[in-house]
C-alpha cells in the first residue's frame, strides 16, 4: 500500500508533467551581449504592444514570460495597479528597453503585469532603443529600418527585406517635400512630407497591392518589398516591361499624378490590380473522345464557351482567366492551356488566340 509520502511525490511528479513551470522573463543583459548593443536611442513616449514586452532589466527571475509575477512575491501591490486600472485611472509611462523588436522593463512590471492579466494589448512608455552592432544581415537590415523611422517620424511596421531598400522610399519623400514646397510655396519639413507621403501615396499603393494578392507569388517578401519594386519601376526607372500596358493605367508614370487620382478615393474605392484577360483555344482531338473531353473542358470556371466544329479544328474554346498586373497576357493563358488543357487525355495539339480589338453586342 502506498504511504501518503509516496502519494504527495507522485501528486507532484504529475502536477509538473501536466502544468510545467513557466519560463521567466528573459534578461535584458545577455540579450544586450548576445547582439553586442551598446550605442542608445531616445525613441521618446509611445504606444508598445504588449505582446512585445519579453523581459526586465532587473527583475527578469520575478516574472515569468507572461509577466505573472513568481508566488513568493507579495500580490498587494498587484492588485492595487489591478484595481486602478479597471477604475480608468492613468498612471505614469512605464519605462522599457528596446533591443530591436523586443522590449525589456527597466520601470513599471507590476503595471505590466496588471495590463496583461486585464487584456490589454498596449502600455504607454518611453522607450530608449539599444542598436546591435554585428554585421548581421539581419542587423543591418534593422539599422536601416531604424534610421529611416527615425528620420521620417513613421510608425516602424514597414518591413522591407533586401538591403537599400529604404533608402528608395526615402528619396520619394524627400521628392514629395520638394513638389509639396513648390506647389504650396511654403517650407515643408522632411517628417510632415513624410507623414503626408505614408497617408496619401504609400497606404494607397500597398493597399491596391494587397488587394491584387501580389504577395502570393512572391515567397518570402513582404508587401513593402513589393510597394518599393513597383514604385521605383514605375516612377524612377520607367522603362517598358514585359507585362504590357496595365499597371501604367492603373498606376501612372509620375508619382503626383498618382497621388491626385487616390486623393478623392477611399479605401474601399481603390482598383485591384487585376483584369480579365479573354483567349480563345483551337483544339485538335482524338476521334470518339469529343464528349468526354468537351465535358472536361466545361468543368473549368475559366471555360465560358465551347464550340465543335468541322474542318482542320475539332473545338473552339472561349476561356476567361484574371491576372495581376505584373504578369503578362501570354504568360497566364500558357500557363493555364498547359496545365489543364493540355493535360485532358485525348487532347492532340492546341493553338491559342488572343483579341486584339473585340467589340461586342449585348
């Protein structure tokens, strides 16, 4: 018979098996060392997600990763911050360190740990920001993106991925702080030409990108990566590309022009960038297989019409596909005879029409 001290043990045992203890707040100083950041930032006060608090400078073996404070530590305090909080009260900016995209407490944990365990999703505090000085990719990437925020005053969510790259969007601002001077004949600083260029050229143009679904074909890019390749195609370099014509009526040569026709829009309003392209297929067949490949054919969305005829052509097919502006007419219709056309048993050879002009009767 197992004795009540075997019986505790083995209570224990299983308590830590199915409720493991949680793991404490990371240290501000081995992350430091870790990243080699030493040269400091006065980021000012904000808004932090909470989400990004990961650890303290001090007290990091109080808490654990969620900001629950450690049972030996008295909860009176917690709870009064609690209760002050849910009363609407405003208390004090805490005080955070940030290393890259984490930040650590250097004043303010319990109010931290309040916060969370109320649901907040963010904290006010004044930030003083630590640079990582490897030459990482990663970190120089991050050194960029920091001195571009820095410079432009911008909320710090644009995430571009290749090298130099914000230093393109900051020439488009500094171009914008140019044509704002010249048009309204008064002195433009570079952060509200900025704060101007994100709300009335930059949110517009991502937007239609996001809507397009661009992003699917590009793996590992952001939609930022993608605004600063479309942009400087579009209104640096300006040379012809392979995809035809529709990405210049939708988005101009000029960077004001497009700034004017998003300036009466909304949100909603914004083209995608996609259109309809229409194509016709002449199918040759093998004989006895008309029927089972004409249904094959009509099971296709993309198939609008079939027509069988008699002569050197044994079916005329109607197809309706969408592309996104960055592909070219051609490129999608050969996808899309290739890999579902083509692929139907019976099917001998296939020839492709595209309409230069079409007018048609309702």
């Amino acid at each position: 018979m197992a004795t009540s001290s075997s019986t505790s043990s083995l209570l224990a045992w299983i308590n830590r098996l199915f409720n493991p203890r949680p793991k404490q707040a990371k240290s501000f100083e081995q992350n430091r060392i870790d990243e080699a950041a030493f040269e400091t930032v006065e980021r000012g006060e904000k808004s932090v997600e909470l989400a990004r608090i990961v650890g303290s400078v001090g007290r990091y073996h109080d808490f654990d990763q969620s900001f629950r404070p450690r049972q030996h530590l008295p909860g009176d305090r917690l709870e009064r911050i609690k209760s002050l909080l849910r009363q609407g009260r405003k208390l004090p900016p805490v005080k955070l360190y940030q290393i890259k995209d984490e930040y650590y407490v250097l004043d303010g944990n319990h109010r931290i740990a309040a916060a969370k365990e109320l649901g907040h999703e963010q904290i006010k505090a004044r930030i003083l920001e630590f640079i990582p000085s490897k030459n990482t990719l990663e970190n120089i990437l991050y050194r960029e993106k920091s001195a571009f925020h820095e410079k432009t005053g911008l909320p710090d969510y644009i995430e571009l991925t290749e090298l130099g790259q914000y230093e393109l969007l900051a020439r488009q601002i500094e171009h914008h702080r140019r044509y704002l001077e010249k048009t309204g004949n008064v002195e433009v600083s570079f952060k509200s030409a900025a704060a101007d260029w994100h709300q009335t050229i930059y949110r517009p143009l991502r937007t239609i990108i996001e809507k397009g679904n661009l992003i699917s074909r590009f793996g590992g890019r952001t939609l930022d990566d993608l605004y600063a390749y479309i942009s400087h195609q579009q209104w640096v370099i300006g040379r012809g590309r392979k995809y035809g014509i529709g990405i210049d009526r939708l988005i101009p040569k000029d960077m004001e022009e497009f700034r004017s026709q998003m300036a009466q829009k909304k949100e909603f309003e914004y083209p995608e960038m996609k259109r309809q392209v229409t194509a016709f297929v002449l199918i040759n067949i093998r004989a006895r297989n008309e029927n089972r490949i004409i249904d094959k054919l009509f099971a296709f969305e993309e198939v609008k019409e079939i027509h069988s005829v008699h002569g050197d052509i044994d079916l005329i097919v109607k197809i309706v596909l969408t592309r996104d502006l960055l592909a070219s007419d051609s490129e999608i219709i050969a996808h899309f005879v290739q890999d579902h056309i083509r692929q139907i048993s019976g099917v001998i050879s296939t020839q492709t029409l595209i309409p230069g002009f079409s007018r048609i009767k309702e």
